[in-house]
C-alpha cells in the first residue's frame, strides 16, 4: 500500500483498473441491460442522441439487442429517462434517480432559466410573466391528453406557443425565439416535461415531449449528496475540480456533500483526492486486457475534468472539438489509445495515436470490437452530432 503522508496514494494503473471495472468496460464486467449500464454509470451522456445507444452497446455481453432493448428501457418502460441534468446538459438517467437529479441539479438551473425566458421576452415587449404561465398550464393539459408530442403538435391546440419574440435586439448574435421552443425547455429543466421518443431512427434528435412522471420533492442536499455518493463510487478517487466540473455545483456544495457521505480522502497524481466510505483499499484490476471503442460523449472519457492518467493531452487536438466535446475514442486498457468513425459503407476504421504498449494482442481484440459494433448497428450511419477533427478525416 503506498502512502503518502499517512494517506493512500492510488496511482495511474489502480485508477485504469477501477475505470475497466466499475465502467463496465473489462470483459469481466459488461453486463444484460441497458438498466444495468444506467445504474452503473449514473448518467449516460444524451446530447447526441445516438451517444446513449452507443454507450449501452459497448457494456453488453450481448449487444445484438443493443436499439431494440434501449428503445424499450427509454421509452416503453421508461427506466431511463432522458432529463436535463448536471452543467444543465441532457443526460439519460435511471428512472429512480430522476428525483435525486431534479433536486440536486435542477432547481438552480430551472430557476435561472424560467428568470431569463421572462426577462428576454419583456426586453422584446412580448406579453408577461402571467400569459406565459397561462399558455404553460394549457400546453401541459394538452400534452397530457396526446400522451406524446411535438412542439409543432402541442400549438395547434395552443396557438399561442407559436409567438415569436426577438431576444438580444441590436447586438450582432440577435435572434428569434419562438415561444414554444424556450418554454419547452424550461419545463423540461423544471422536471415538468421529459423527452419522448424521437420521430425518426434512434439516431434522430428531433423529440417528442412527454408530461414527466412524477417524483417526490427531495432536500437539496440530501439529494447532492446521494448524487455525489453514487457517482463517486463509480469514478472514485477524484478530485475536487472533477466533482465541481462534473455537478456543475459551487464548490461549497461539493465540500458539504463529501462531507455528507464520509467520503475518505487519498491521493492522486493530481493531488487530493476522494473515495467512498469503504473503497480507499487495493482494488485489482481486469483478470485480462481489454479494448473498447467509445461514442462521442461518452461518459467514461468525459466523466472527469482532469484526463491525464487516461488520455494523453497532445491527442487533444484530434479527438476533441472546439467546445470541448469529446469524438470517438479507442482505448486499450484503461487509456484512451486512438479514435475511430463509421465511414459511408458501413465499415468501422479506427487509428491509433499512442502505440506505446500497444501490440498484436490489443490490435485483435480492437478488431473484434469493431465487428461487434459494425454487426449490431447495421445498415445505421452513425454521424456524432460534435464533429472532431478525426473522425471526420476517417470518415472520408
């Protein structure tokens, strides 16, 4: 056991070999269900839509069923549910843990953003505060009675989400708003709505809504602190800028709610870090090696802000866009090794830009990744809705 200063040091290798584990990405540790994989990993990244089916896939024992059972988990038994959540981004989430997130997450977001809808729209002149919360009610009761529908479906029983307002007049970014489209979104942040299933193929972004199930009121901090509990015991140790970056919270409520769950503090490389009550010891690693080719978004490479131990960062610049947003990547063991992309016939290619300890062995299970991945998305293109700069030139 190695400490430092009278506490444990967990190095690089211990952390890739909880990442194989606890990710789901050994062989060893894939799993049946979409479900599992939800409960597991907390949250799976759903700005691009096609992300969550592709983060499920790859964790399957079985992914010959990956659409067909992700489909039924989001929207026929809706055990995930898709929900604005941490950094105010879409996220599909076990259907236990909505609660947890809407309190944790949520209100301060939702709060922020109903003050700036209303702000925006008396800026433009456009009605007030209590005509919105009128055409909210009725598009609500509307929803309620279709079941399911777009925001084209909800105005022609409420003509009134179809009004149009200007927003920052004057300024070179200025634009127009549609009612619908700003209102549909703070109420998906206020846990009121919930994304439904999409008009296309599972790799469409265009959603029907759905009025949300309902959930109890929980106490912020209980609720950060079960957030911070769960996510900790799937990506500890980590540091304090990862739990920040991670939340979204204040710095106060990551302290208040580390201290919530008795988390125990370690070191990395980095520096401190913390781990669950219970979780400071030895963990071994995968009885194997083993390979994995990850989506765009996906949570593993985006699930801490400090990559270093597991992504080097010259390979930045090729496997991330301007905003930030991570593209497909290759690992091998623990570390991201390359990225890949599906080019127009279907076939999987991927390179590697770190080949240091990567020999025939992981080249062979690297192909057997691809196969699984062509076979079960079959005749689908998968186009990351962020581009980054490799993918794009392995998809030409």
């Amino acid at each position: 056991m190695s400490l430092r200063d009278g506490v444990r040091h967990i190095g690089v290798a211990e952390r890739r070999g909880r990442l194989g584990l606890r990710q789901q990405l050994a062989r060893e540790a894939r799993v049946g269900s979409p479900e599992e994989v939800g409960r597991a990993l907390v949250a799976l990244h759903g700005s691009d839509p096609a992300t969550v089916y592709l983060a499920v896939g790859a964790r399957l024992t079985d992914s010959s069923g990956t659409v067909a059972e992700t489909e039924r988990a989001l929207y026929g038994e809706r055990s995930l549910v898709r929900m604005h959540g941490m950094r105010h981004t879409v996220f599909a989430f076990p259907a236990e843990l909505t609660a947890v997130v809407h309190a944790s997450t949520g209100l301060v977001v939702a709060a922020r953003e109903r003050a700036s809808l209303i702000k925006d729209m008396a800026k433009a002149g456009a009605p007030d505060a209590a005509w919105l919360k009128e055409v909210e009610e009725s598009a609500l009761a509307a929803l309620a009675r279709r079941g399911q529908a777009t925001a084209a479906e909800l105005s022609q029983d409420e003509p009134r989400l179809r009004e149009q307002f200007v927003y920052s007049a004057g300024k070179s970014y200025e634009g127009v708003h549609t009612v619908s489209t700003r209102l549909l979104r703070v109420l998906g942040v206020e846990g009121k709505v919930v994304r439904g299933r999409p008009l296309g193929s599972w790799m469409s972004s265009q959603f029907r809504w759905a009025v949300a199930p309902p959930h109890p009121e929980l106490d912020v901090a209980e609720a950060q602190a079960e957030l911070l509990r769960r996510w900790l015991a799937v990506c500890g140790p980590a540091t304090e800028a990862d739990l920040k970056w991670w939340t979204g919270w204040k710095v106060s409520d990551v302290r208040r709610a580390l201290s919530a769950v008795r988390a125990v503090a370690v070191t990395v490389d980095e520096g401190p870090a913390y781990v669950v009550e219970g979780d400071a010891g030895p963990v071994a690693g995968p009885a194997e090696p083993w390979a994995a080719l990850l989506p765009g978004l996906d949570p593993t490479a985006m699930g801490w802000q400090q990559r270093d131990w597991y992504l080097d960062p010259s390979m930045r610049a090729a496997l991330f866009d301007r905003s930030g947003n991570v593209g497909p990547t290759v690992w091998w063991n623990g570390r991201v090794v390359g990225g890949w992309a599906q080019r127009a016939d279907g076939e999987i290619v991927w390179r590697l830009l770190d080949t240091e300890g990567v020999g025939p062995e992981a080249e062979a299970a690297l192909a057997v990744e691809a196969a699984r991945l062509r076979e079960w998305v079959g005749e689908t293109r998968v186009r990351p809705r962020f581009r980054t700069p490799l993918e794009k030139e392995l998809a030409e």
